[in-house]
C-alpha cells in the first residue's frame, strides 16, 4: 500500500475496510468479536476503540507476532473464544461482504462451511478439491498445487464457519510443512473430512463480496465496484441520476421519491432526501437531513443540518454544524451559515456569513451581512427577530438582538441592540475634499 496506515485502516466508501467487515459481523449479533492484528498495527485496536464503543458486545483486540499465515492468526483469537457455539473468521481487507451471504453460511448446515466461489481467473487463491461425487476433499494453496488442480475455477475465499471446539482441535494440529513455511488455515478442511464432519460449501451472491485488497489499484478499483452498487440500488428505488459513474456514497444515502441528483456529488455519513430533493452538480451533503422540494444548486457544502422543505440552496453555498433552516428559507451564493437556526421564509442570498444566530422568519438579510460572532475568546449569540430587513454591507457584533420588525440601513456596524419597528443605522459621515490631487509614482527621487 506504500502507506503508514494499516492496510484495514484505509477507506473504502467513507469508512475503514475492517470497518465494514465488522459492521457486516456484528449484524449477526455474535456473542463475541475479536480482531487479530498484525505486528506495528497498534493503530488499528486505536482507531476501533471509539467504534467499538457503540457495541454491548466489545471487541477484543490480540496481536499476532510474529505473522506465521492464516491458521496462526486464527489460534491467535482462540483463547479468547468460548468453547461453544460456532465462530466465523472474516477478513479485514475484504471489507465487501454482504450480510445475506454470511446469513446462507449459517443456514448451510452443521459442520464446516466454507464460502467459495467460481473464478473464469482463479490464480493466486486455493483450490477447491473434490471427490467423483463432489463432496469437499481439501483445499490446495495455489504454490502447493499440482499442475491438473491449478485448473479447478472453484476457489477458497478464505471465509469459514466452524465449531468452535472443533476450529479449536483442528488448530492445535496444524502443520507448517509447506513452501512458504507457515500455518495454512486450510488445511483444516482435510482434518475434517478424515473425521467425517460434513464439510458444505455456499457461494456469494456477487464475485465483488469476495475481493480483497492488497493495493491502492485493487482499493480504487473497488471504490467504483462498491459505487455503481450504490448507483444501481438508488436508480432502483426511483432515483434519478444523471451519471450512475459519477456518484459517490460514503456512509447511508436514504431518498424519497422523485429525487435528482447531477453529476460529482459526494454524499458522507448519513444522509436523506426528502421527497423531490434535487441536488445540483458537485455538492457535498453529510450527515443531513433534506426535506422535500428543497433544491441544492451547484457546489454547495451541507454538512450536520437539518433542511426543510421548499429550501433553496447556492450555488456555492456553505451550511456548517449546528444549521437548522425552516420552511421556504434561500441561502444564496457564497453565503455561509454556522450553528445558526433560521426561521420560515427568511432570505440571505448573497455573500454573507451567519454564525451563532438565532434568525426570525420573513427576514431580509442583505449582501456581503457579517455576523461578528467572535472575540477573539469566546462566542456570542446574534438575535434578529422576525420581519426585520438588514441593508448590505451590515456588521452585527454579537451578542446584539435586532427587533421585530426593524431595518437596519446599509452599510451600518450595530453594535448595541436595534429596537422593534424602527430604522438604525451607524455611518460616517460622507465628505469631499474639492482640489485633492492622487498622489504620483515618483521615479529616482524625481516626478
């Protein structure tokens, strides 16, 4: 990966790759979930804390040193396991797997199960072995492989199901006489068959569930997999894209009917669209909630807010944490709103920043309007009630409240509160000096 991170620690649609395999596993609400971590991975059981602590069950973290193959990671895990039930091995690099197929495995019967699949290009995974009448003999490593197995298109995806007191068995015996030299969790599959335990075999629904990653080609390359998913599940329910190839969906994307969304948007964490939602080309959305009718124009940032219905929002537009809009309410181009709730109807439509305040309905606020929310220290709340108009070029220094009702005259700096109905205004008084002359470049101490 040419990277300092940890390979399951790089993102795939928003999130970790070991991110979406545990979310996956813990949608089967196991008893326990250990993650085995390979050696200068301290990372990883740092970057799972904060979200494993969503969990009732917690995870449990145990280093694999040194890294001896896949059967020695698994015995890694063991004496964290109780002894009974089954346990699941997953992978964190094959960070696709969908939740219906691990659902299949635990229906296929007792007894290994193994999650393979038929490849037109198997090279590179094990080989599933046969009998004449198609029961499961073994699995053969591809460098162990004999030139007739190297044909067999079945492959192993490395996903199990087992006993949990038998995994622990066959572990204990593995060996590591192979050309690599280490403990191949395959090999389990051979014990099994010597003793008879029924070996079955389920296949993903979709080859892409079983993809591993190794590079930063195979992660792109499975960002735009997971993508067009993505595309093809919302163009399904009715949404209306205008490149399914130019979409991305990094988190939960939940739309109403009848929603349009351009080309380049972005949308991050969770996200719904109301009914009729449309959202111009190359916005980002996250973690918001879109009401119906509202229209997104262009380039805008909608990130932590709440939208109602009928908004318009842009182009170039920017709703920072903390923004609640009512009904009806235009934020325009270049206009920038922080922690700020803004009542039905009200209208700020050019190249004004509003943050901290606390906005009437049917108000007017004019271009290029500061709210001077900020000391230096601390933070202060802006007030404008209901029906007031604030002319361009307005600074309103916080805390400050401006009345129902009032006007606030271009230009003017309000430093204390305006009160209901009236107009206030603060400006210099304007002047013309007659004969002022602009002063000349002078060159070499001449003019």
């Amino acid at each position: 990966m040419y990277s300092e991170k940890p390979k399951v620690l790089h993102a795939l649609a928003g999130r970790p790759l070991v991110q979406h395999v545990l979310d996956c596993a813990t949608a089967l609400q196991p008893q326990q979930v250990c993650v085995v971590y390979g050696h200068g991975g301290e990372a990883v059981p740092q970057a799972l804390r904060q979200y494993a602590a969503k969990f009732v069950i917690p995870l449990q973290f145990v280093m694999q040193e040194p890294q001896l193959g896949t059967g020695h990671a698994v015995q890694q895990a063991m004496p964290l396991l109780a002894g009974d039930g089954r346990t699941l091995v997953l992978y964190g690099d094959v960070p696709l797997i969908q939740h219906g197929t691990l659902l299949r495995m635990q229906q296929a019967g007792d007894g290994l199960v193994l999650l393979t699949v038929d490849l037109e290009n198997p090279a590179g995974y094990g080989r599933i072995v046969r009998d004449a009448q198609g029961n499961v003999l073994s699995i053969v490593e591809e460098k162990d492989a004999m030139p007739g197995q190297r044909g067999i298109r079945e492959v192993n995806t490395g996903i199990l199901l087992a006993p949990t007191q038998m995994l622990r068995e066959w572990l204990a015996n593995l060996q590591n006489n192979n050309s690599q030299g280490e403990y191949y969790l395959t090999d389990i599959v051979a014990m099994a068959v010597r003793q008879g335990v029924p070996v079955h075999t389920v296949q993903p629904a979709h080859e892409w569930e079983i993809h591993g990653i190794n590079s930063k080609a195979q992660l792109a390359a499975l960002e735009r997999t997971w993508q067009q998913v993505e595309a093809s599940r919302l163009l399904a329910h009715g949404v209306t894209l205008a490149d399914p190839a130019r979409l991305d969906v990094r988190g939960r994307l939940n739309c109403g009917r009848d929603v349009e969304i351009d080309v380049g948007c972005v949308f991050e964490g969770d996200v719904t669209l109301g009914d009729n939602v449309k959202v111009g080309a190359y916005s980002i959305v996250r973690n918001a909630t879109i009401a119906s009718r509202t229209a997104i124009a262009p380039y805008s940032l909608i990130d932590s807010s709440e939208v109602g219905t009928d908004c318009h929002i842009g182009p170039y537009a920017r709703l920072r944490p903390g923004t609640r809009l009512h009904d009806g309410v235009h934020i325009g181009n270049f206009v920038e709103v922080k922690n700020s709730e803004i009542a039905a109807n009200s209208k700020a439509n050019h190249l004004s920043y509003i943050g901290d305040s606390t906005v009437g309905s049917g108000v007017n606020i004019g271009a290029g309007t500061i709210t001077c929310n900020y000391d230096g220290a601390n933070k202060h709340r802006t007030v404008i009630e209901d029906d007031v108009f604030i002319g361009s070029d307005t600074q309103l220094v916080a805390p400050v409240t401006v009345g129902r009702g009032a006007t606030i005259g271009a230009g003017s700096t309000i430093t204390k509160d305006a009160p209901a109905g009236e107009l206030t205004l603060s400006r210099s008084k304007q002047m013309t000096i007659n004969g002022w002359k602009r002063p000349t470049k002078q060159i070499g101490g001449k003019k």
